[in-house]
C-alpha cells in the first residue's frame, strides 16, 4: 500500500523546497494573525456587535462547531488526497475557498444583527484552513529527512510569525492608524477592517502559490484510490486498528495532542479579544502587541526547533505547556490587580504585556514539536491521513476550550475569566502527555486497502 515518497539529499533548511513551502506558513498568518486573533475576531467581538461578552460567546460556539465538522471529515479528506495522489492539489483548492471566505468578510457591516454572518464565515473559513493545513503538514516529510525535521517545522512556524509580523505592520500602517490618507482609511461602517479582509485574503493566496510549483505532488496509489468516501471510512477504522495494535502510543500521543493543541489555539483565537475587552487596548495597540508577540514567536519557534532535533519532542512540549500554564495563570491573577513593585505601578496591561508576550513565546514551540513529532512517526506515502487523524482527533475535542472559555464568562461574569477555560485544556493535554513515549523509529501497520 504505501508509495515510497522522494526525501531530499540535504538537512539544509535554506532549500529551495523548504521555502517554497514554509511560504504557505508566512501567508497563512493573514488568517491566523490578522482576522483570527488580532484583528477581524476583535472587530466582530466589539460594541457595534451587542458587546464583548455576547460576541465572545457567540464567537466561541461558531468555532465550536466549526471543530466538530472538521474531526468527522479531516481524516478521510486527507487520507484520499494520499491515495488519489492529489495532496497538492487540495492544499491549492482549500487555499483558495479560504481566501474566498476572508474576502467575503468584506460584507460584515459593523450592526449586531450581522453577527452571525462574521462568525459563520470565520467558523467556515477554520473548517477548509484545516483541511489545507492536513496536506500542507504531510508535506513535510517531504522536505525534510529525520535529522532535520525538527528544526524545519520549527522554520516553518517562525516563517508564520514573521509573516504575521509584516502583515500586521502593513493592516497598521495602511488601514487602523494610516499613514496617508485614502481610501482604506475610511472607518465609516467599518470600511477599514472589511478592507483588511479583503488585504488577508490576497495576501494568502499570494504566498501559498510557491509550494504549488515547487513540491511534487505524491505518487496515486491505484486501490486506495478506487474506494467511495464512505468507504474510506471502513479503511480508516481498519488502519487505526493496526496502528493501535503495533504502536499504540502513536494513537496515545494523538489523543494528548489533541487536547493541548486545543488550549493553544485559543491562546491565539482569544488572546487578541481579551487585550480588547478586559484590557482596554484599542485596536493599534492590539495590533502592536501582536507585531511584538510574534517576533517572540518566532524566537520560540526556532529555538524550540533547535533542542526538537537534540533533545526529542515530548521534553520541548512539556516545558512549553509548563510555561503556557504559569504565564496564563499570572495573567488571570494578576490581570486585575494594582499594586506598586520598587516605585513602579503594576497594572493591568503590565500584566498583558509581560505575561501575554510569555505566552507568545511558548506556543510555538508546542506546536511544531507536535508536528514534527508526528512526522516522526509518519510511514512514507500515508502523511496526511495519519495528519488527518492528527487534525481529527484535534477537532474531536476542539469544541473544548471555546465551550470552556465562553462557559467559564458565563459563570464568573467577566471576559478575563475566560482564560480558566484555556488553563483546563493546557492542564488536561500535559497530565495526559506525561505518561506518551517519545517518538522512536516506529512504522505503524499498514493493513490492506480492500
């Protein structure tokens, strides 16, 4: 069943190859930075929306949804872009339908009753971002070799943060706070942020088209690609019968994974609502923190990479959750909080600033260790259906820090307290990680396609 895929002769990361596709990461941050967590979801979480509380909530049961539509269809999307030998070509269709639904943001006037149309096209917008994002990370055993994998994932996450580095200072310094006048400028009904939109959409297109001339696509794999869709749910079923059976703590770290890349991707969704609506940033400083977020980022990422390839996976996610859990914690502690320290007066944004941009540090290197902890463990010609488990079994449970960080305002009363929700999951996935053996040669079983 499985197709031998082509390894590259070097370790180099500075390849041909590499760019090309880390590429889509730095053009992946106009949807991530930009209308996900800095920009587009503090817009549809303000006043003009019915207030920060109401269109979090909302904000956090779309994505909620969006989550569970993607863990019952990841898997077998990408499981036949394997197969059928089209990989490329659905990271190239589901590029574009997301650069479509940005666009199409456009059309979200700032009026309460056009709530829902923002969150859907968002929630929508996550569902294919997903589906892009299973072949786009099956791609990397590719373009990479077990040596290097590490600090290639760790690249490409730092090219996303730089990406969302310079297209924040371009939403900056052309739409929030313009440095000449024209037209992008206009704020009535929201002109300025519909037209960021439309600025992430082209931006993302732009750089995802690299990979699609540089990477080859994988060989078609002639059974595997004759079977129906729900066929290939049964094939499914079947080969995580025999990897569970061969490598059980492949699926153990699945499922561990899944929770705390759940609480990492709500650092990201909330963080930017949070620094608006409890801290009181208006939207340039927002957008500040975030340019001076990811630099930090970055660093993390690549540093993380770094001790990935020396020192194993599991041991640079335990200590990025550890870290994740004590600046989240301080920030919720101490996030209402007044006091004076040596004569300088402690507030709340001192609080976000410091603690916040500790967050920002350790979420990278969680998550590309994640990935290049999977990718160890990839047989060759199967990438992106175990990435699609990976994004499944992510998406089972992705509903989890949304519902807890719109459950716990309910409760408690108040958006800063939110964060208990995402401190949970963090919690949740390392206890459930501890106990995963880290990565070795492992090749899980493969069973017959028919």
């Amino acid at each position: 069943m499985s197709t031998s895929v082509a390894k590259p002769a070097s370790h180099r990361i500075f390849s041909r190859p590499v760019l090309a596709w880390a590429s889509w990461d730095w053009g992946s941050a106009a949807f991530n930075a930009v209308m996900v967590t800095f920009v587009f979801t503090v817009y549809l979480t303000s006043d003009a929306f019915g207030g920060e509380a109401q269109a979090s909530t909302v904000l956090g049961w779309g994505l909620a949804v969006a989550g569970l539509l993607i863990a019952l269809l990841a898997p077998v999307t990408g499981q036949r872009s394997d197969a059928g030998g089209r990989r490329k070509l659905w990271l190239g269709v589901n590029s574009l339908v997301v650069a479509v639904l940005m666009a199409l943001c456009f059309f979200v006037y700032p009026r309460p009753e056009l709530l829902i149309l923002g969150v859907a096209l968002i929630a929508l917008a996550s569902i294919f971002f997903e589906f892009a994002g299973v072949n786009y990370n099956a791609m990397l055993s590719q373009i990479s070799t077990p040596a290097s994998v590490g600090r290639i994932s760790g690249f490409g996450w730092a090219m996303g943060y730089v990406g969302g580095i310079i297209a924040l200072i371009l939403v900056l310094v052309a739409f929030v706070q313009p440095v000449v006048d024209w037209f992008g400028s206009n704020t009535a009904d929201g002109l300025n942020i519909r037209l960021v939109a439309v600025f992430s959409a082209i931006w993302f297109l732009a750089f995802a088209l690299p990979v699609m001339f540089v990477v080859p696509e994988v060989p078609r794999q002639q059974q595997a690609a004759q079977l129906g869709f729900l066929a290939s749910y049964g094939l499914l079923v079947r080969r995580v019968k025999a990897i569970f059976k061969s490598s059980p703590h492949t699926i153990y770290f699945l499922l561990a994974s899944a929770i705390f890349r759940d609480g990492l991707a709500a650092v990201f969704t909330f963080g930017g609502v949070i620094a608006a609506g409890t801290f009181g940033f208006s939207l340039s400083e927002v957008i500040v923190f975030a340019i001076v977020g990811n630099v930090i980022a970055a660093i993390g990422a690549v540093i993380g990479g770094y001790f990935d390839d020396r020192l194993g996976p599991k041991r640079v996610i335990i200590v990025a959750l550890i870290g994740l859990l004590i600046a989240g914690t301080a920030v919720l502690v101490l996030g209402v909080s007044t006091f004076e320290v040596f004569g300088f007066q402690w507030t709340g944004d001192t609080t976000f600033w410091i603690f916040g941009l500790m967050l920002t540090l350790f979420v990278g290197p969680a998550q590309a260790s994640s990935r290049a902890y999977l990718a160890r463990l990839a047989p060759a010609g199967e990438e992106g259906e175990l990435f699609g488990l990976y994004a499944t079994t992510g998406r089972a449970v992705s509903f989890l820090a949304p519902a807890l960080f719109a459950l716990s305002i309910t409760i408690f009363g108040g958006q800063l307290y939110g964060i208990v929700g995402i401190l949970v999951v963090l919690l949740a996935g390392l206890l459930v990680l501890l106990p995963v053996k880290p990565p070795a040669k492992v090749t899980p079983a493969v069973v017959p396609s028919h």
